[in-house]
C-alpha cells in the first residue's frame, strides 16, 4: 500500500509536469509565431532506449522572404548528448530530407547584404549538433533556368571538444554527373578556417584552403586554389550552366583539361559582404591557368596554353604586378577573318607575353602605373604573320598601352583583290605607338617598307616594287572597339624597278611625296620620275562622293638637254626627233563615283621646238593643244599652231594652223575635224585650206587647196636643173583626197597669173639633141628666150607618189619669126617622193634625213627589183 508521503510526491510530480506541458506547448506556439510557421505536423512520435523517432516530420513557414517547406521522413533524435540547450539533440539521422524553397521576387530583390561577422559565424556553427546525418536529400531551388533539384546524401560532424570545428561531407547526384564535396571549417572567436575539396565522378578536381581572421582594421583573407587536373570542366559546366546562365544564354563548351592554381591575402575593410568589399580590399593576388588541349571559345577559336598574373591591391585599387603567357588560339576569331581575303585569313596565332624591359618616356596616365613587357604574336595560314615588341600596359583600369621598338613582318605569296594581283608581297615594318579604349597612335620608323615583286592589274604590270613607309603616322578613335575617324598621314615614297603599260616604254618609277589618307578620303602631293628623267608634280584627291581628282605638271622641259619624252610614251613617233625647244604641259583627271570614264583636261605648251619628222625638218615650231575628255568623248583643240619652217626637200613655212577634233573615246579614229585656219608659206607664196568641217567616218576625205602666188624662180632654185631658170606667178587649186590608201589629187589645176612669166633653158646637151631634127630645135631655140603668157596645168597625183602634169604653155620668142606665138603642150610625169629624196641628199641635210632617205631608197628599189630565176 502506497503511502501518503508516495502519492503526495506523485500528485506533486504530476502537477510539474502539467505546469511544464502547458508552458512548453505555450512557449512552442509562441516560436512558430515569431518564426512564421504556418503548419508544424509530426507522425508517429515515439520513445526508445537510443532516443526519440519520428516516421515523418513536416513544416511550412510562410515569411516575407518567402515559402519554405521542409519535410523529414524516418527522424531521429539521440539520447546522447540531449541537452536543454539548442541544439538540444546532439545527434541527428534521416532518412529523407524534401526542403522546396520559393523566395519572395520583391524580397529577393530588395534583400540587404549581409555584414562579415567572423563571430556570429561561429555561434551559427555552434548550434549545429554534433552529428548529422542524411540518407537521402531532395533540395528544390530557384536557379538561372527557373527551378534547380539537388539530389544527394549529407555527412556533418563536429567535435565535442571544439565547437567551432565543423566537418562536412555532401554528395550530389545527376543524370550522368556526381559531385563530391568534402570541407572542414575550423571557427574561432576571430577567425575562420574553411578547407575544400571538390571531386567529380569520384575524380579530384578543386582544392581550397580559405582563413577569414578579425583584426583592427577589418578582416584578413587567406587561401590558396588548386586544380592540378580538373578534367571534367564539362561536368561542371552543366552545373553552372543550370544554376548560374539564363534559358537564352549560349554557354561556352567547357574545356577538356585545365590546370588552375591562385593564392591571395587580403586585407578586407569593415563593411557588408557583397562584392564592393573585395573591391576595396588591400593586398594581392596570384593565379595561373593552363589549357593542356584547345578550348573552344565561340566567336574567339580554339584556345590553348598557359597564363599567369600577379595583382597587388591598395584600399581598392587594383595593379597587376606580373603578367605572363603562352597562347595559342587555333581557328581564331572566325565571323571577323570572314571579312577578310582567303589569302589573308589566319589558320592560328601564337602570343607570348614575359617580362620586359621598361619603357620611357611615358605619358602621364602611365608614368606611375606601368607593367613592362615584351610580347610576340605569330600567325599561320597563306600569310604568316610575326609582331613582336616591347609594351608598357597600364597595370589598373583605365588600361592603356604604349608600345616601342615594335616590328611587323609578314609575307604572301599570292593575294588576289578585283582585276588586282599581288605577287610575293612583303611588309617589314617598325613602330611605336599608343592605345587605350577611346584612341590609337602609331608611328611607323625608318625602314618600314611593303614589296612586291609583281603587280598585275588589266592593264598594267608593276615589277619590284618598293614602298618606304618611314614617318607615316596613324591615328585613330575607337569605340567598343571599332576604329573610327582613322587618319594616316606622313612622307613616303615609292620605287618601281619596271612598269609595264602599254601607253609607256618599260622602265623605273619613282614617287615621293606625302600621304594624307582617311576613312574615305585620301590626298597626296609628291614628284613622279622615271629613269629618262621625266619629272611630274602629281596631286591626287580621292573621297567618296567626289570621286578621284588627279592633277599633274610637267615642268618646262628644254629638249637641248634630251627628250624625256621619246624615251617614257610608248606611242611616241618613231620617226619625231625634237632637240631644241620647251615643252611643258599640265593635266587634270577626274572620275566622278560610277563612272567608267575619266573627265581629262590634258594642255600641251611647245615653244620655239626643232627637229626631224622622217625626213623633214622643222624649226621654229609654238604649239598650244588642249585635250579633253569629258563624259566618254575625246575633244582635241589646237588653238595656236604656228611653225617657222618645215623642210621635206622643198621648204614650207612659215605654218599657221588651228583645228578641233571630237570623237568618241571608244573609237578616237572616227570622229570629226573642224578646220579653222591652215596656212603655209610655199616657194615664195602661201597655201591655204579653208575652213571646213570634216566627218572621218565619211572616207575618202576632200580637202581643198589654194595655192597663191608661187614663184617659178623659187621652183628653180630650190629644184635646179641644167641651164634652165624662169619667172612668173602661180595661183592653183588642188582637191586633196585623204584616205586609208594614203594622198591623191584628181584634176588639180596651176595656173600663171596674168601676164604671164619668163623662161631660159641653156644646155648644150639640149641644143645637140635638136640639131638633128627642125622640130625640136625650133622647141629648144625658143624656149631660150620664151615670154609666156600663159602657163597652166591639170595636176593628178596617185597614193603612189607619181605626179603627173598636163601643161599649156603659150607665149612667144622675140628673136624667132618677129615673136609669133608659140604653143606648147607638155606632159610631164613625175615621183615626188624620189625627187624629194633626190633633194635632200645634200651637204646641208641633216645627217638622220640623209640616212634615211637612204634607207628609204634601198627599200624602194629591193622591192623593185625583178625575182632570180
């Protein structure tokens, strides 16, 4: 029988546990009020000699932040350890863990970062039990392509002794991928360490050691990365693309093998923990990376090799202190090569970067943060291509690099542009220069220079040809980094050891001048000269709505000294020798954009010129032409030709003449003359050509001619024959026709003016010759002493050369029969071109006429000469 005592001290036990029933259901509904707990179910609770278990656990919070559900299945709470304190249950094991978590969009975007509290970090750690366990965890997370699950088990550990030391071990699983992450975070009163160690199909791939320690002037950050082989970079990249990139986003295709270590000690201010606190650290940072295979980087190519780089921080501000790298992208930068010729695309580029030498003097943005280096850039492909140099990069935003002693080779052995062919063509060049995000300097130096050793174009062909670039500079603006606004201007010049046209005789060009050349306008004014010391100021203009604009002066030559001409126009006369005299000239082109033809206006300036054409000389030649080409058509205009004397074996002069001729360019031989004035002096009269107009599509041409008031006793003078002399004056017409054949005259007609003229024939040779018969001597008595009144004659002339003369001469002997009239008809038949070779072949001719009129002779008469049987 239980005593009163007994069931005084149950009724008393009972009573307590009543009190402390109710206050702790009191006290727990309170907890889930303050932490927003809409619904906190449980499922078969029961007790056991290990501890409490749950079949099922579930809770809900509904919070500004956001929705939390948390479902436990198979809970279980050790009696080990079980304290009054949180974490209250020392050791945990489930075997499920549901969390689904939905975060409030306002709340998210508004949530405040966070503090650094190195110390309520350690009390968060403190009241996580000492042992934890989860078979199975299902986590449900808001990611870059909306909703992320994780799947995995959870091992956490802490040590009885030290609160602080934490020991963590989750696996994660996906569809072909699963993550080992294994860590240990040590947590002191002012410090923490954080040890990590992250593998990926059970193969080791990151290593982190991490220490956040307090101190006076903020947080000191310690820790150091490895990744010596992190082979399975395209597991990870699916995670992150997951987690991290949005729907739209293209992720960059991870590489096969990388090699990563960095290390860094920072000095972080007091602040809140977002990214401006690393920003504002002080201290430094190392990092190096390796790319064992190529990586493929959309739009940059397939990148391989090493990079290093050292910064130092300074309450903020960020400089790199070392810099380094062995690069090699395969297949670079694709959409851009696009644009390029075939020929001048790349298949690789090799950049090395190391340390240099520094540089000096530097601008101001640079004088104080500078990072020396040296650095080579290599291509491969049709162009190989080699840059190398010295650089002064900024070593902090904004970054800007000067850069010296820089040299640029590369070589083609073929580059094709439109009707434009290169052959072997080279670039050496040497340059200093400036860059930074907003412009580009450079400056190229002596010895810079492109060749080629060919240039075939349409029409044209360069051979060796030469540019020296020297003093060129460049500049332009950028912006995100196109160039804008670009502007290239300096001295240059420009040899050609042979140029081939066919408007000019093969041989060496030169140009030197200055080059001012922009985006879509280029000028540039310089001396054009050539191995026959041909000189030519030339001007060009060029932009793109006026189209070119050429302007060239050819400076007084004086021909004494030598023809540059003859020996630079391909279509120079051969027969046209000129050796005394001025010659200047003055041109002007212009190709409108669109256009097929030029719009030229070319004038030509002879003064007081001499010398041979064939075989005639001339003297005292002044000459103006103008030659325009305007719109596809050719308009030639002499305004003033006027020649001292032009002798074919019979000299004319002096000679006044001003014409027009216009035809299209297409076909400059069909176009038409106008005739304005054409005048010469001939045997002491003149012949004239009216003005006319002439079409040379419409052959033969008719040209008519007036001849007035010739002399008999030039005729003889200049063309003597034995013992007969003469005077009197002529007046004639001459329908000159012109055409393929060559000159022809049909029923030209000479006529003495009236009253008439005189003729003396005395030769013994002649006088013999009538002896022998009455008629003919009567002819040579009275042609010793003849007064003729009338002398005319029907002149033909054939292609040939023959001339023929049908003459009536009337007059009277005054010693013979008391001067009774005497008519003669006389028909004469003459070769002029061998007459005038016959007169020519004098000791006052000019040596080349004499040569060759001799040549001319030895033609004619081999030709004439009867076949050998």
């Amino acid at each position: 029988m239980i005593s009163r005592r007994t069931w005084l001290r149950l009724l008393c036990l009972l009573l307590v546990l009543m009190l402390l029933g109710g206050y702790g259901y009191f006290s727990l509904g309170r907890l889930l009020e303050r932490q927003h707990i809409q619904r906190l179910d449980w499922q078969a609770p029961r007790l056991a000699l290990d501890g409490l278990h749950l079949d099922r656990l579930e809770l809900l919070q509904q919070s500004p932040a956001g929705q939390l559900q948390l479902r436990i299945e198979r809970l279980h709470l050790g009696w080990g350890q079980f304290g009054l304190q949180p974490p209250y249950a020392q050791q945990v094991r489930a075997e499920r863990l549901t969390l689904d978590w939905h975060p409030a969009a306002e709340h998210a975007a508004s949530t405040p970062a966070r503090r650094l509290d190195l110390k309520a970090l350690g009390e968060a750690l403190a009241i996580l039990p000492l042992s934890l366990s989860i078979d199975e965890l299902l986590v449900d997370l808001p990611c870059a392509k909306g909703r992320c699950q994780l799947r995995g088990d959870l091992q956490q550990s802490r040590s009885a002794v030290s609160a602080g030391a934490l020991d963590l071990r989750l696996n994660l699983a996906g569809d072909t991928t699963r993550l080992n992450l294994e860590g240990r975070i040590q947590s002191a009163t002012d410090a923490t360490e954080l040890q990590l160690a992250l593998a990926v199909n059970d193969r080791p791939q990151l290593s982190l050691h991490s220490r956040l320690q307090d101190n006076a002037d903020g947080t000191l950050w310690r820790g150091e990365l490895w990744a010596p082989t992190l082979d399975e970079a395209t597991a990870l990249r699916g995670w992150l693309r997951d987690w991290l990139l949005p729907m739209d986003a293209a992720p960059a295709a991870a590489p096969s093998t990388v090699q990563l270590a960095a290390s860094w000690q920072l000095q972080l201010p007091r602040g809140d923990l977002d990214i401006n606190l690393l920003r504002r650290a002080t201290g430094h940072i190392t990092a190096n990376g390796a790319l064992a295979e190529p990586w493929a980087i959309p739009g940059l190519g397939q990148l391989q090799g090493e990079l290093g780089l050292a910064l130092r921080g300074l309450d903020g501000r960020w400089y790199a202190e070392q810099l380094s790298a062995e690069l090699v992208l395969q297949q670079p930068l694709p959409d851009q090569q696009q644009r390029l010729p075939a020929a001048l695309r790349a298949d690789s580029l090799r950049l090395l970067l190391e340390a240099g030498e520094p540089l000096g003097p530097l601008p101001s943005n640079l004088a104080e943060r500078s990072l020396p280096l040296a650095f080579r850039l290599r291509s491969q492909g049709p162009t190989p291509l080699e840059l190398r140099g010295q650089l002064a990069l900024a070593n902090a935003p904004p970054w800007a690099a000067q850069f010296a002693d820089v040299q640029l080779s590369a070589s083609s052995p073929r580059l094709t542009r439109g009707d434009w062919t290169l052959h072997k063509a080279k670039a050496d060049l040497r340059f200093n220069g400036y860059l930074d995000p907003e412009q580009l300097r450079i400056e190229l130096q002596r010895g810079s220079a492109l060749s080629l050793d060919r240039v075939a174009g349409r029409d044209l062909q360069l051979r060796r040809l030469r540019a020296n670039l020297g003093g060129l500079q460049l500049g332009a603006r950028l912006h995100n980094g196109d160039a804008s606004d670009w502007h290239l201007q300096g001295p240059a010049s420009i040899d050609v050891e042979s140029l081939l046209h066919a408007a000019l005789r093969p041989q060496s060009w030169r140009w030197q001048g200055r080059v001012d050349l922009a985006e879509e306008r280029l000028e540039s004014s310089g001396e054009l000269s050539a191995d026959s010391d041909l000189k030519l100021p030339l001007q060009l203009r060029y932009d793109s709505e006026r189209g070119l604009h050429a302007h060239a002066q050819l400076p007084e030559l004086f021909l004494r000294a030598g023809n540059p001409l003859a020996t630079t126009l391909a279509h120079w006369p051969a027969l046209l020798e000129l050796n005394q005299g001025r010659v200047s000239a003055d041109a002007v082109i212009d190709l409108a954009p669109g256009h097929d033809w030029p719009d030229l206006k070319l004038e030509l300036t002879g003064k007081d010129l001499a010398g041979i054409y064939d075989r005639t000389a001339l003297s005292g030649l002044d000459a103006r032409a103008r030659i325009n080409l305007d719109h596809g058509r050719l308009q030639v205009t002499l305004s003033d030709l006027r020649l001292k004397e032009a002798n074919p074996g019979i000299p004319i002069g002096p000679l006044q003449l001003q014409a027009d001729y216009s035809a299209p360019i297409e076909r400059p031989d069909l176009g038409q003359l106008n005739l304005r004035q054409a005048q010469a002096g001939l045997m002491g009269g003149s012949v004239h050509v009216a003005a006319n107009q002439w079409k040379l599509t419409e052959t033969p041409l008719l040209i008519p001619v007036e001849l007035r008031g010739l002399q008999l006793r030039r005729l003889f003078t200049l063309y003597p024959a034995e013992g007969l002399a003469g005077s009197g004056t002529f007046d004639g017409h001459l329908p000159l026709r012109l055409s393929r054949h060559g000159i022809q005259v049909d029923r030209g007609r000479i006529a003495a003016r009236s009253p008439g003229g005189h003729l003396q024939l005395h030769s013994e040779r002649i006088r013999a010759l009538g002896s022998s018969n009455p008629t003919m001597q009567l002819v040579t008595q009275s042609l010793e002493d003849f007064h003729f009144t009338t002398l005319r004659s029907q002149v033909d002339y054939d292609p040939q050369g023959k001339l023929q003369l049908s003459m009536r001469l009337e007059g009277q002997n005054p010693a013979i029969e008391q001067g009774r009239p005497i008519h003669f008809n006389i028909n004469l038949e003459e070769d002029i071109p061998s007459l005038l070779a016959s007169l020519q072949l004098t000791d006052k001719v000019n040596e080349i006429i004499r040569r060759r009129v001799q040549q001319r002779i030895l033609k004619r008469n081999a030709k004439a000469a009867p076949l050998e049987p």
